[in-house]
C-alpha cells in the first residue's frame, strides 16, 4: 500500500487558502473591525462536533448558499490557527505567539476537536506551555493568568507553577512595603475617578470589600513606621480596630509582637531571581494520518454526499449493470482537475449528481476513489488486465499521480510489475497512449527495471523472446532491452551457468546474437557471475567454462582484470579451492597470480577462516609451500584460530603441528589447556553433549583417550597453582598418575 497522506493535506492548505467552492463564513469582531473567512461545511462538519450541531439544519444561519458563523470574541489568527489545524492537521507554533497557544487549546476544546485526533498534539502542546510558561507570562501576564485560571478543565495543573513563577518575578525582593502598594492600586480601581484622599466612608467599605480576603495575607509587621503611618487613614479604616492596635503598639516596642502573628517570610535569605531555562521543544505538530482516517470515514459512511458516480460492473459481459459510489465534489474537484471539469456544474442543482464512467470496472474505480480521499494506493485485489485497466482508466481521467506511481521507475518493479505475467508485461509494453509510453520509455532507460521486466519471465521465455524479436512487432522496445548492458543480470536470476551456456549456443546466424555477444563481452559480466555463484556454484562453472575453449566467456573469466573481483568476492578457504582448481584445469595465469595472491594474503586469509584454510594446505600437497608460513602465522596470532567457531572439527595432526611449537607467546598455557579441553569434548558425542562435572568414570577415558597424544605438549609447569587448583578434580581423572602428583 501506498500512501502520501502529506498530499492530502497540502491540497487542503490549498483549498483554504484559495477558498474554491467554500459555502461558510466565519465572521470576527464587529462595526469597522468586522473580519471574515471562508471555509467549506463538509471539513468543519467532518472534523469538530460543534461545527457539525451549528450547522445543521436546526441551528444553522444561513445568508443566500452561505453558513454563517459568528466567533466575535475569539482572535482571528488563534483561529486562522484552528482552521490550519482542521484542514491539514498541522500545528505551527512558529506562527503563534505564547498567549495564542493558550487560545488555540481553549478553542480546541470548545470546537470539540479534542476527541478528534488532536489529543496526542494536545499534549505536546501542552508541554510546550509548561516549559515555556515564564516567557508566555512575561509576554502577555494579564491575558495569561485570565487564561489559565478562568479554564480550569484545560489548566488547572497550570495554577500551582504560574503562582510560582508571579512570586519569582520579575525577582524575589518585593518588600512588603511593595506588595501593600500595589494592593492599594488594585483594590482603588474599583472606586473611580475619585482621589483616595477624598474618600468617604462608603468608599472604604467598598475597598475593604474589595481586598478582605487578602488583609490576613499581607505581613503587617514588615511594613516600615513611616510608610504605615503615611497611609494610616486608610489602613484605619479598613483594618481591624485589634490589628491595627497591635501593629501601632510593635512600633511603639518592637518586642510586643505576638508569635502567632508571625507569617513565614516570601523569600529565604540570600535567595536569588530566577533564571529562564531555554528549553528545545518541538514547534510544529501534525498527524496526517488524522486526516486520512477522517476521509476514509467519510467515504466509508456516505455522509453529505452531492455526486454519485455510476460505474458498471463487469465490462466483458453483455449484462450492463451498474454500482454507485457515492462521492463529494469539494474532494474531487480539489483533488483531480479531471472531475473539477466534469463536475463544474454540480452546484446547480440540489439534488446529487449523477456521473456515468464506462470502460472501467468497479474493483478499478474503488481503487481510484480510495486514493483520491486517502491518497492511500493499494492495489492488492488488483491483477493482470485490471492493472492494465487502471493505467489506461488513470491516462484518461488525468489521474498522473496514479500513472508515476504504476510506471515510475523507483515503483515499477515493486508493485505493478509483480501483478503481470509475461504476456501482460508486453501488452503494457505496446499500448499506444503518449504518456504511457513515455513512461514506458523511461522504464526502460533504467537497469534495474529492465531486469525487473525480464525478471517476470522464464528461461524459455526469455529465449523465446529474443528468438522471435521480429514476430512479436516490438523490436524498438526489445532492442533497448538486449542493447541493455543489464540484461546479463536477468540471465543470472533466472539461468544457471548451463543455461548460460546454452543462451551462448544460440545460432550465429540470428539477429540478437550481435547483443548476446557484446552482452558476454561486457565488463559487468564476470561481476555478475560472481555475484549469482557460491564457491560451488563458482569450482563448477570454472569446469564448463573450460570446455568450451572457442567461447567469449573463456578468454574474459580469468583475464588479470577480473582477478580482483574474484579474490573480493571469496574469502579464506573459497581462495584456496580455487587455486587447487585453477591447477587442475591447466590455467595457468589464474594459478601464478592466486599463488602470490595467497602468499602476500595469507595472514587474512586465516582471520576469515582459519581452521578452513589450514584443512586445505595440510591436505593438499599443491599447498605445501605454504605450510610452514602458515603455521608461523597462527602463532604469531593464535587466537584466529583458538577463538574460530570451527576449532572443534580441526583435524588433529594439524593442532599437534601447532602445539608442538614454542613461540605461542600470546596465549599463556592454560588459555591453551582451555581450548584444548573444548576441542577434546567435541571429539566424541558422548563427552560433548553432558557437562563435564556429569562425566562418568567411562567418559573420563574417552576425553583422556581424545587428548592423549597432547597431554606432553602442554607446559604443565606453567599453569599458575592457582588456575590449576580450579580444575584439579577433573586433571586428576585425566592426566597419567606420575604426571598428576609431580605437578
């Protein structure tokens, strides 16, 4: 399946944007700062509860074709931000300022649009307040805190830390003094446009109204003589007559204050301001996925539709049936300028539009309409003819997103290729419709894709169609193929190295023989070879090759210049295998230049596999030059071998020519006595399939029997006592009495 839900929300972006076929009205403010936008019923409806009750038919308001909807209090852009989000999913917090994402989240939750995929994003955005709750404050703090506080459904968790940070700022060395001051401006503003030296006594009523519950929070015995006294009118009149006693009395001794009059201070001693923390958070949200699954919704339930599409059922058979699918023309119209054309009288008239499509089948057409609401492209339950059927359906409606994504190089072989056989590929191949055979044309410019197309065929197949190149009328086409220095890859997928042989077999006298030739001479065919062959596949082609003495393929397998991808491409005993054959075959430049191959390469040739290559050298007498060196090497680096996984089957004659030596100096002994019990296990099945502190009396003799001939080569007198002691009990059932008791 393929989908590019993006695409879907792009083409949305743009129809909000360009307001094509929009049938609302949002209107903001009032008088001279009356501000509208357009959008369209059938998205506001699809994605918010709220719009899809307001415009219903019972609450709807309606001026002419247009939904009218009045949102005075909200701010434009924090809708026009609402508005991106419905129709794309997209949030950008870029575009908005601090308060404007506290907005956004209140007309998220009245629109209703929370249980409608905007919960994950609700909470990211919700963390981007959180970690930016001090710049938003200090952007905006009046707005803010009426924001966070007045919805507490949204922020209450918001409550705790803004208090924190209003405490914090802009520092924490607000005297009292202070705090009393603006007290007094606040609580005055409700007595207006009267000087707080001429109040009477229903002003200071109104006052301590006012501020009451905030009297017991204010630390009275902080506040100076002096600036107490400058406002002691008024603190007389609002303050407790036994408040404003003790105050006036601690000023007369400070000693009197009571203890329970004490408050905790509103900052600790040496304390310092707050510092904002930059925080990285992400700043643009979407969920495409949203978007198509509330489109796929839409078509699945058939709410609001105005066009059905009348497509027949089955096209072979004289039975002209009929299904409907039901559709809407603001999707159509914005995602095909096809049905944009065909539909642009759909307006007209109330009643759904009826809009016949022939030469298609159903199954095609449900394909076609899936995309075009989801740009979900799926095309499972299509085969053969019907892929065929909706390439051609796809030219002719216009639909070029579908032709790419059947006849892009970068798609073809994945998807529409695996749905056709042979036959089927080479209808495609000839239909004569410009901009398919443009793509056709494409295609067959790229290599893979080439062999991707000849990968459908067989053997026979691919034989027959270059046999036949003039019967089959497309010999443009099917000579860019051979001319293809590809198609050797396709030959190697589908042959084996006879069948290769038998494709060089094909009479001189044929037309495509030309291109069998220049194909077999070309660089890229050893590289393929080697590619397609395993080691065995590789010693046997070798032999066949050789046969054919007269043959392209002899003269360029073992050149100088295909010799480096034959060592690149085997490693470790493969190298040796082949040089043994190269031997035996008599080719001698292949058997000089692997000979100084293996010299120059041995050390990693042993790191690859050790234990392979040294089966091979002790086993061959060709090798036997090499014998000695390698045996150097592994002591040189033991532990490509003692460390290989194949330690266990090496035969041994070859692990005493190696223990007899003394210059292993990287292993210490019993490292050495380690792997040597590892190999002694796993010479008999009884020893290697129970652990060694289960052994018998009797598998003790079989172990002792399988290391009997390296008991002397091991320096038992080197093992630390230590190390010694950890396996006593298991040596002493193994090693000869005498040997035992003198260690």
């Amino acid at each position: 399946m393929k989908t590019n839900s993006k695409e879907l929300a792009s083409d949305y972006k743009k129809l909000l944007q360009d307001g094509y076929n929009s049938d609302v009205i949002i209107r903001f403010g009032k008088g001279e700062n009356l501000k509208e936008l357009c959008a369209h019923s059938l998205i506001l409806r699809e994605h918010s509860s709220y719009f899809n009750s307001a415009l219903s038919s019972r609450w709807a308001k309606k001026e002419g074709n247009f939904f009218i909807i009045e949102m005075k209090d909200v701010p434009i852009n924090t809708f026009k931000a609402v508005l991106r989000y419905i129709y794309t999913t997209e949030i950008s917090l870029d575009e908005l300022s601090g308060v404007e994402v506290l907005e956004f989240l209140v007309e998220t939750d009245k629109l209703l649009l929370i249980n409608k995929g905007i919960s994950s994003k609700f909470n990211k955005l919700f963390f981007y307040v959180q970690e930016n709750l001090e710049k938003i404050i200090r952007s905006d703090e009046n707005r803010t805190l009426q924001i966070i506080f007045h919805y507490n459904n949204i922020f209450e968790k918001l409550h705790e830390p803004c208090l924190q940070l209003i405490c914090t700022y802009p520092n924490r060395n607000l005297s009292e003094t202070n705090i009393l001051k603006y007290l007094i401006q606040w609580g005055s503003a409700t007595i207006q446009e009267k000087d707080i030296n001429t109040w009477e006594k229903n002003d200071y009523i109104t006052f301590k109204n006012t501020i009451g519950e905030l009297i017991p929070l204010i630390r009275w015995f902080k506040i100076s003589s002096i600036d107490f006294g400058q406002n002691r009118q008024l603190l007389q009149n609002i303050l407790s007559e036994d408040l404003f006693n003790r105050v006036l009395s601690y000023y007369l001794d400070p000693s009197s204050l009571p203890a329970n009059t004490l408050q905790p201070p509103r900052f600790a001693p040496g304390s310092t301001s707050s510092k904002q923390m930059e925080i990285e958070c992400e700043s643009f949200f979407s969920s495409y996925e949203d978007l198509v699954n509330i489109n796929k919704r839409l078509l699945q339930t058939n709410d609001q539709y105005d066009v059905i599409i009348r497509v027949s059922k089955d096209i072979v058979s004289e039975n002209f049936s009929f299904k409907d699918f039901y559709a809407h023309s603001l999707i159509l119209c914005e995602r095909s300028s096809y049905f944009k054309m065909a539909l642009s009288k759909v307006k007209e008239d109330s009643s759904p539009f009826i809009f016949p499509i022939q030469d298609i089948s159903t199954v095609v057409f449900k394909v076609i309409l899936r995309y075009l609401y989801t740009t979900e492209f799926d095309i499972e339950e299509l085969y053969g003819a019907n892929i065929l059927m909706l390439i051609v359906a796809a030219n002719k409606m216009e639909f070029q997103v579908i032709i790419d994504y059947l006849l892009l190089p970068t798609n073809f072989a994945e998807t529409t290729l695996r749905k056709l056989n042979g036959g089927e590929v080479l209808k495609l191949l000839i239909i004569n419709e410009f901009n398919i055979q443009n793509a056709i044309d494409h295609i067959l410019s790229k290599n893979d894709i080439v062999r991707a197309i000849l990968g459908k065929l067989d053997s026979l197949e691919i034989l027959e169609i270059i046999e036949k190149t003039e019967e089959l009328q497309i010999q443009e086409t099917i000579a860019k193929i051979l001319s293809n220095k590809d198609f050797i890859n396709t030959i190697l997928y589908k042959f084996n190295a006879y069948s290769i042989l038998n494709l060089m077999r094909i009479p001189n006298n044929m037309k495509s023989r030309k291109a069998i030739d220049d194909m077999l001479a070309s660089d890229d065919f050893i590289q393929i070879i080697l590619d397609k062959l395993n080691i065995e596949q590789f010693l046997q082609f070798m032999k066949t090759a050789n046969e054919l003495q007269n043959k392209i393929i002899v003269s360029s397998l073992f050149l100088k210049k295909n010799f480096k991808l034959i060592v690149n491409k085997f490693h470790g005993a493969e190298i040796l295998r082949i040089f043994i054959e190269a031997n035996v075959l008599k080719l001698k430049d292949l058997f000089s230049d692997m000979s100084t191959f293996i010299e120059q390469n041995l050390e990693n040739l042993l790191q690859n596999d050790a234990v392979g290559v040294l089966e091979i050298i002790f086993k061959h007498d060709i090798c036997k030059s090499f014998r000695e060196y390698c045996i150097y090497l592994i002591c040189l680096n033991p532990n490509s071998l003692f460390d290989n996984s194949k330690l266990i089957r090496l035969d041994r004659s070859i692990l005493i020519h190696i223990l007899e030596r003394d210059n292993m100096g990287r292993l210490n002994e019993k490292n050495i006595l380690d792997y040597l019990i590892k190999w002694g296990t796993a010479q008999n099945e009884e020893t290697s399939q129970k652990g060694m502190t289960s052994w018998t009396s009797q598998e003790f003799k079989i172990f002792e029997k399988a290391i009997h001939e390296f008991i002397p080569l091991i320096r038992w007198f080197t093992i630390p006592a230590k190390d010694f002691n950890q396996i006593h009990s298991f040596l002493e059932n193994v090693l000869p009495d005498n040997l035992y008791q003198n260690i």
